[in-house]
C-alpha cells in the first residue's frame, strides 16, 4: 500500500468500520515504514475519539413546550380528517344519487322518445290494437277520399271499409298523406278514426273531395259520442272534415 | 391501581417495549395519540439533536423538530418502509428544513446565545473534576465549532454517520444520494476537521511556549 491508497482508507481504519482484512494489515504495516501516514492515522484516531465524545455528551432533547405544541396539532389534525371524511362521503352520496337521477331521467326520455317514435310511425296500428270503446265500429268503416285528387266512385267504393281485421291497414292507406314540410307536425299528431257523416248510399255517391283542417268546440267530440273532459270545454279542438265535390261534408276525425 | 386502570397501565408498558416505529406511525395514523407520543418521545432526541449539531442553534433545532413532528402528522401516509427506517424518514425531514433555514438565515449575523446579564450561555454543563471537564470541554465545543464551519453538505453526512452512528446506507436514504456519495463525502470531511484540529493545536502549542522574560528584580 502507497501513501495515496493509505489515504484513502485512512478514515475508515481510525473509526474501526468494516473493511477488507488483508487491506487492513496492508494499511498498518504501511505506517511502520512512512511517519507522514503514521501521524494521519494518529490525527484520525484523535478525530474519531473526539467525535465520539461529542457524540456521547450530545444528550440534548427538545424542550417539553415542543412536544405539547406538537400533540396539539395531532389532535387538530386527528379532527379535520374525520370532518374530511364525513364531507367525502355525503359528497360520494350526493353524487352517487345525483347520477341515479340522471340515469333515471335519461332512461326515462328515451323511453319517451320511443314510445313517441312509435305512436308517430304506427299511430292507426295502435288505435287498432286498442279502440276507443266511445267509437262505435261502423262509423269507423267509412273512409275519406284521397286528399286534394279527385278520387272516383270506384276507388272510394274501394276505400270502403270492409269490417275486417285488416282494418288498420285500410285506414292507413285512406289516411291523407301530408307533404314532407308538413310530415313533422302530421306525425306528432294523434288522430280518431274517420267517423261517417252520412249514409252509405250517399257515401258511394261520392266522386271527389278534400280534407279541410277545423277547429271545433270540444262540446263536439260528445255529439259522436266521445268522452270529453269538462274542464275543458271551453278549448277547442281540431278536426279533419272529408268534404265532397258537393260541398256536402262526408266525414270527420278529430286530432289531438 | 384498578384493575382496569392496570390493563391500560400494562397496555402502555407493553406499547412502549414491543412497539416498533411502524406499529406506532400505523396506530398514529389512525388517530391514536398515545401511539404519536410515544413516536415523538423515541425519535424527538435524535431529530432536535441532529438540528442542533446541523444549525448550532437551539432556537433552529427547536423549530425544526416541532415541524418535522407536524409535517410527519400530515404525511405520515407518504412514508415508505421498503425505503428506509421511519427515523431516515424524520431526519430526512428535518434535514430539508435545517438546509431551509440555514439558507434564510445565511444574510443574517448570528447573535450569542447570552444571558440577561451578557454572559455567554455554555452550551454544555461541566460537572465534576473542573479541571480535566474543562479541557475535554473545551476539546469538544472546539470539535463541535469545526463541524458547523464545515460545508452543508460535509456536515451532513459527520453529524449522520459519525455522532448518529448511522450507516452509509441510512445517511444515503437521510440526504437521499449514492452511497458512494456518502463515502467520498464523509472522507473528505473528516480530512478537513482533521486540518482544522491540527491547525488549532498548534495555535495552542504556539501559545503555551514559554518565551525567556528579563527579571529587573
């Protein structure tokens, strides 16, 4: 071992820190033939018994102020959690009904718009599945011309009514059919059957007409037998009004 | 003693023997304050002291040791065991905050821990043998002014592996660097104080010759 290796292991032999045996008689024989190494390990062996004697006479501990101040913050902060925990969870209950909610009403307008879809596209399938029990079937065997065109003898005999199960479809296929501007408002609309204004033999006698949109006291629906909420009496109603090239009215609908 | 009395008597006996430092920063953490105290009772010597030997100032090492206490408080859940020892943890804290204060109070001329009447304060009571206690005394605060004159970083690592005793590893997760960092650092400030203590003896040596004084009597 040289000067400069006995240097850098100097330290580490004073304080008595564990170190490779054979570098350690290395070391020591080194200061038997170099005083100047053997006066360092003298200095390092005073420095480290000077440094533990400041180490065992160090017994300083912090004044008792120190740790009262400290329990006070525990407790202080031992509080606040706990309040922490109370907010986080009303907050997790808050939000946990607040997306039930909005699960809920979610759920509940696509019902909705569902359901209107489906009264829109199928709105006479419906009514045919579930007739009104005021409106009695024969008048709803009757059904208008086509809307605008002059429809002739054989197609409104054709467009009569044929008491059968395929009701729906006929009165689909004799409903007038509004133009695209006007599907929106045609479709968000629900309609009774065509109730007939006249007889049959007058009925066939029919060579054209048109459709015509009124308005109608709601005292009317009772005049076909319709039930009518009284409260509203005084509103008024509208109505399809099937009105022949003779200007005589054939048939009527009301529209809601 | 009441026999309930006694059971909470033995509780906190058994809680101060057997209860590591991790059994009480897990109990502290759940809102056991006996487990805080008696955390803060073991470990608050070795951090004041530590502040102390960093700063040489009480008021610093004071200072330091209630917030190391309080930030551990607000933290506890960022101690990591697999890291290092729940002292390392504190010492490092308290490490930050002495380099903290030591950085602010740098601009700042330290005044004499003097008593009301102008005396300095000893830092450290003699008792017994005045003679001989006063050399070591004097050995030892002229040891202790060396390692505060020393660099931050050299002083660190005398006051954690020297006069804590704490190992290379310990000092390296205490100031968080290599362990070789430790080593070649420590090395170093040892090779200063050596400097400095040899400097100083032989001011002393130079000042206790005896230099030849013509007598008129």
């Amino acid at each position: 071992m040289n000067c400069h290796d006995f240097e850098a292991a100097a330290g580490e032999l004073a304080a008595g820190r564990l170190m490779d045996a054979a570098q350690r008689e290395s070391a020591f024989a080194h200061t038997t033939s170099c005083s100047r190494c053997a006066a360092r390990l003298s200095d390092e062996r005073a420095l480290t018994a000077g440094l533990r004697l400041v180490a065992n006479t160090s017994v300083e501990e912090a004044p008792a102020r120190i740790e009262a101040t400290v329990l006070a913050a525990f407790r202080q902060n031992a509080i606040v959690p706990e309040i922490g925990h109370l907010k986080t969870t009303r907050a997790r209950w808050i939000y946990a009904a607040a997306s039930a909610a909005a699960i809920a009403l979610i759920a509940a307008l696509i019902a909705l718009f569902a359901s209107r879809t489906s009264e829109s596209q199928q709105p006479e399938l419906r009514k045919a599945i579930n007739p009104s029990p005021t409106v009695p079937d024969a008048p709803r065997q009757a059904a208008p011309p086509q809307q605008t065109s002059p429809a002739s003898p054989e197609s409104v005999a054709a467009s009569k009514p044929k008491r059968s199960t395929d009701r729906a479809r006929n009165l689909s296929r004799s409903r007038p059919q509004p133009n695209r501007a006007n599907r929106a408002t045609f479709d968000a609309e629900i309609a009774t059957d065509y109730i007939p204004l006249m007889n049959r033999e007058l009925f066939a006698q029919m060579d054209g007409g048109q459709v015509m949109r009124v308005e109608l006291p709601r005292s009317a629906l009772m005049s076909f037998g319709l039930p009518m909420d009284m409260e509203r009496a005084s509103e008024r109603i509208k109505a399809d009004v099937v009105v022949g090239n003779d200007g005589l009215a054939r048939a009527i609908r009301f529209v809601r | 003693m009441s026999a309930g009395g006694l059971a909470v008597h033995r509780q906190k006996m058994t809680l101060q023997t057997t209860s590591s430092d991790e059994d009480l920063l897990r109990r502290m953490t759940a809102g056991d304050e006996d487990a805080f105290a008696e955390l803060y009772r073991r470990r608050q010597s070795g951090v004041y002291r530590f502040a102390l030997q960093m700063s040489g100032s009480p008021a610093i090492a004071e200072d330091v040791t209630q917030e190391a206490f309080i930030v551990l408080i607000r933290i506890a859940e960022r101690y990591d065991p697999a890291r290092g020892s729940l002292a390392a943890y504190l010492y490092g804290i308290a490490r930050n905050h002495v380099l903290r204060r030591l950085e602010q109070d740098r601009a700042f001329v330290p005044l004499a821990d003097t008593t009301d009447d102008g005396a300095t304060v000893p830092s450290m009571i003699v008792e017994g043998d005045p003679l001989g206690d006063l050399t070591r005394g004097e050995r030892i605060q002229s040891l202790r002014d060396a390692i505060l004159a020393l660099p931050a970083h050299y002083r660190e690592v005398v006051v954690l592996c020297e006069l804590h005793e704490m190992s290379y590893i310990e000092a390296a997760n205490v100031i968080g660097c290599a362990v070789g960092t430790v080593r070649s650092r420590l090395h170093r400030a040892r090779a200063l104080l050596v400097e400095k203590l040899r400097a100083a003896r032989d001011r002393d040596s130079n000042s206790k010759e005896v230099k030849p004084a013509r007598c008129f009597a």
